[in-house]
C-alpha cells in the first residue's frame, strides 16, 4: 500500500535572518566562521543589532530539505515547533505555500520564548556563518510525534541540530520506533561537527541501531567517526548504515551503498550563499530514492540542487528543481 | 549653517512580502497588476494564505528612498509608524542599519493594528502589483511630527500613499510648516495614480502652494493634470513646481526646471523585480541635489539607482550606489 508520505522530517523551525558582511565583522564580533553557534536571545538582540539590513526568509535544516521535496511533487510533511508570532506566521506560511503538510500546535502568544530564528552571515565567499536562537524550536518533545504519521511514511529525515534540547532524543527515539514498526525507513544528518561533538553518544547509537541513510558532509563524517582519514570515516559509516551520501564541497558527493562507491562532481556555479546546500542536496537525494531512482542517480540529483541553492540568497529552491533534472537527462 | 538632515522623509512605514506569481494569479484572486491597492487585514490573511513562499525585506516608498540616501553617507531620517511586533523590530532594524536615523515611538504590543505591510506579487515580467495593509502605518498624526527635526533639514520628502490615512494630511502640513519656516524645502511624490484620484484636491493645493521638487511617473502627472498629453502635463507641473523629476519607465525621465528640461534615458538591465524604482530614484536625485550636482547629473543618478533596484529582489539597494555613480563618471 502506498503510504501517504515519502519523507517526513523533523527539525529546528527557524527564520533565516540573512545579511552580508566583511570577514572582519565575523571576527570582531565573536562570530566564528562557516558553522552554527547557539545563542540565547540577549545574544541574539545584540547581534541583530549589530548587523546590516537583512532580509526574511524560512529557514530550518530539515525544513529546507522538506520544501525541495515538495517542490518537486513529493508528498512529505514538517514536524517542528514555532510560537504564534509574526515570524511563526511567515515560517508556517511557507511550508504550507510549498506544498507540504504542516500541522502544528502553535505556542501562545503568551509563551516567553518566540519563534526561532537564524541570524546569518553571509561573507564575500559565499559562506554562511550561522547564530541560531532556537526559542520555542527547542521544546520540541515526545508528544509533537504523531505516530501515524510516523507509521504513515516510506522514510523520516532527523536534523541533527534538533538532538540540541532537552526533549528532542526522547522525540526522535518515538518517531523512530513508530516508523520502524510500520515498515518505515530512518534517514539523518550530522548537521554540523560542534553539534556532534555535544551528542557524540547519542548520534552514535542511533547510527549504529537505526539510520538506514546518513547525510555528512566531509568534516562532519570524519568528526563522527573521530578520524582525520576521510576515506576511512566513509568506510566506518557504510559498515554501520545502508546508504551513505557524504558532500565533499566543491568535490561534489559520495554515495556508498555496502561496497558500491559512486563520486559524483558538484555542479559549478557561483556561491552566493551556501545557506542550504546540505539540506537541498538530502532533499533531492531523498526524492530519487523516493522515487525509484537509482543511487548514483539521486546523487546527481542532490548535487545538482544543492548548486541552484548556493547560487542565490536564501536556503530553499527558487528555480524549478524537476525542470532542472530534466535539462540534465536525469529525468 | 549646515543643517543635521539633507533629507527627512515622511511615509507608510512597511515591511514587503515578496512572492512570484503568473499573471494568471492575479485575475483568479482580484489583483490589478502593477499599482497599489490597499487591503484590510481580512484580506490580507486571505491574499496570504494563497501565495507562495515569500521574503520579507524591510520597505515603504519613502523608507527606501530615505535607506538610498543613507546607503550614498547622505544625512538623513524617517519618520513612520511600527507597532512594537518583530516586523517592527525589522522595519527600525533595516532602516537604522543602513544608517539613517529612525526614532519612532513604537506602537505598544497591545495595539490591534500590527505593523503595515505590503504583499509584493511579482509576475515573470517583473511587474510587482502591490496589496498593501497600512496597519500602526495609517495612524500618521501631527503629534508624531518632531518640528525641530523638520526645522533641521535642508528637504523633507513626502510620500503620496500617506494621503490615506484620518489625520495624515493635518500632520504633512505640520511639517511643511516647520521645514519652510526655517528655510528647508518641500519634495513630493506623487506615489500612484489611484491615490492622486484619492486625494486630487489635497494634492493640488499642495502642489499650487508648497511644493519645490516633484517626483512623479508617467501615468502619475498625467492624472494629476487631468490630461492625456504627458508633454503638456509635464509643462503644467513645471508651471508650479520648480523642479519636475518625472520617470518614463524604459525611456528614462524628464527634469524639468523652468524653461529648461532635460531627457536622461534609462540604464538598460534585465528586470527581476520593479518594486521600487521610483522609490531609488528619488533617493539618488535628491542625494545629488543636496551635494551641489547639476540637475542632469541628478537625473542620471537616479537612473542608475533605479535600474540598481529593479536588478534583484527587494526595494532597497544591493550595490554599492556610490561606486556605481563612480564607474558612470557621476562622481
């Protein structure tokens, strides 16, 4: 039977706030260079404060990855917490406009903290430098996990910022559990390399008992698996998960399935922002495989959607990602 | 004595959201294409909930003349109203950021009207139809009107939309008063042609008594001068008015100053998005103005700032407005 999702994802819901400025500004404001910092909101108020005019765009790791399945058709659904603010409004709006499912116990207006947000910097080269308020985003717990709709999906994507929160373990292992019980499949990124240095115990039991599919990229992997030997850490990944699709910058990816090794060269173009590159590239890969394509196939298509996201401001896709396919025979 | 301000302008503080749309969306959903219209919070709910994904930027006609001027080093200021809600928080946070000084008495968090905002429905011609909720914005007084701020400019600049609204007329004669009472000037623009059809008689008198520069388009001066013969309309404008700044989309602007009138014609570049062309080229000819620049310069200032704009997304300056004058041989 098929099931009423292809990928459900879960994750920190987030506005991007996005602004450019010089490396200098990065330095001189303890904004350390191409990764994600937490900040609380006294931080997060003097930061803004300090940054030129922004602009306003949804955001959110795994809600990015979400938004490039369902502009390109596939049936998929968020879970992530926002308050019913301004911003909660905007994030809401654009899951919804892009056709994916959302459904949402909004917080109060009367709750302290607000929807979160993600003050990012964008420098001369393209890259991001990201200062993350999670506010209500955190509190993300077991009983946001709707088991049936866990039960209801082929896969779920689990954002590895969301293991930052007192609940979020004890959420993922509910999804987990409800999707793995329906037949379902388990896919996740690294997120980022500081973040797995907070919850190097969890992730690595959850990858040796649970994920089916592992997104890193090449700090992340050989952060996880403590190695400086890249190679290697792609070796000790694939023993433990299924499918591993590992982006390696401006090398493009790798995709190992067993012993099956697929490179597949990134799509040039000219870094704008990289704001979402990871998460378009999961996006695409996750509806190829979705879809039936083969591997080496949906790395084409990752690495291809990530280079349309990098090439303008803003971490969803702008241009039509299925015509885009097509262009390259991919479809 | 040299004044604080070269320029403070008067206006329906904003923020936009800009989504892209077929041209057929608009004819479904009730939208005239290419001019403002305003909309209560109704419809505002409605018309948002069927557009797409969206980016919020930080607008307002004359807010994004004033951020021009400011982004030029211009001394310059706002006047406009926000609620106290995060898209005032980002309204006071753009404006500032650019460098223009912004001190408003926020609308508490209590008040009903939230901040104004603009819904930017951008077709692939790059056209924008405009869908505007004045919010806190509409409630322009006489008490929000700092006369020693007045007193302290060389030019005020007042926006046409802020006609609408109950005592926005009474608070733009306040102002007028204070700035000609201590020698500054008067600059208008005249917005859009439904707002003139709005308020003919107030315009007129304003026109007629104290106005110094006008900043119009084409289809603008023509319904002001109740006439379909834009070289006579021109003619009547300038027969008031001393200077007559007036934009002919593709085929650049006229200045018109007494018996002399020059054609600038515009900078060609492939239009993504035209929100905010006028606003830009105010802000370009009175930033010229106010340095000492002849008259054709400031025009041609303004062409390039205007053609800046309509490059990208967003109504306010992306480039570097100085360095383009510059590479133009402007400055």
């Amino acid at each position: 039977m098929t099931k009423r999702f292809q990928v459900v994802g879960i994750g920190n819901a987030m506005v991007d706030v996005l602004s450019h400025c010089e490396d200098a500004f990065l330095a001189t404001n303890g904004v350390e260079k191409g990764i994600m910092q937490l900040i609380d909101m006294d931080r997060a108020v003097d930061l803004y404060a300090r940054v030129g005019p922004a602009k306003e765009i949804s955001g959110g790791s795994a809600a990015n990855t979400i938004a490039g399945i369902a502009q390109l058709g596939g049936r998929t659904a968020y879970v992530g917490k926002v308050k019913n603010d301004q911003l909660g409004a905007i994030f809401v709006h654009d899951l919804r406009a892009q056709g994916a499912v959302y459904e949402t116990a909004l917080a109060s207006k009367a709750s302290e903290a607000e929807t979160g947000r993600c003050i990012v910097l964008v420098t001369p080269d393209g890259e991001r430098s990201m200062n993350t308020y999670l506010g209500w985003s955190e509190f993300l717990a077991p009983d946001d996990i709707d088991t049936a709709m866990m039960a209801d999906a082929d896969w779920i994507f689990l954002e590895g910022y969301r293991f930052d929160g007192p609940q979020s373990h004890a959420a993922f292992a509910k999804a987990i559990a409800a999707t793995k019980g329906a037949g379902g499949r388990v896919s996740v990124t690294l997120s980022d390399p500081f973040c797995i240095d907070r919850h190097r115990a969890a992730f690595a039991k959850m990858l040796r008992e649970d994920v089916d599919l592992l997104f890193a990229n090449r700090a992340e992997i050989k952060s996880m698996f403590e190695t400086e030997d890249f190679d290697a850490a792609l070796s000790a990944a694939a023993a433990q998960v299924e499918i591993v699709a590992c982006t390696d910058s401006e090398n493009g990816a790798f995709i190992v399935n067993g012993g099956d090794r697929w490179h597949v060269p990134a799509v040039p173009t000219k870094v704008i922002d990289a704001t979402g590159a990871g998460d378009l590239f999961a996006g695409a890969f996750l509806w190829g495989l979705t879809n039936g394509h083969e591997l080496e196939s949906c790395g084409r298509m990752a690495c291809l959607a990530a280079s349309e996201v990098i090439s303008h401001i803003g971490a969803r896709p702008e241009a039509d990602l299925g015509a885009l396919f097509r262009q390259h025979g991919l479809l």
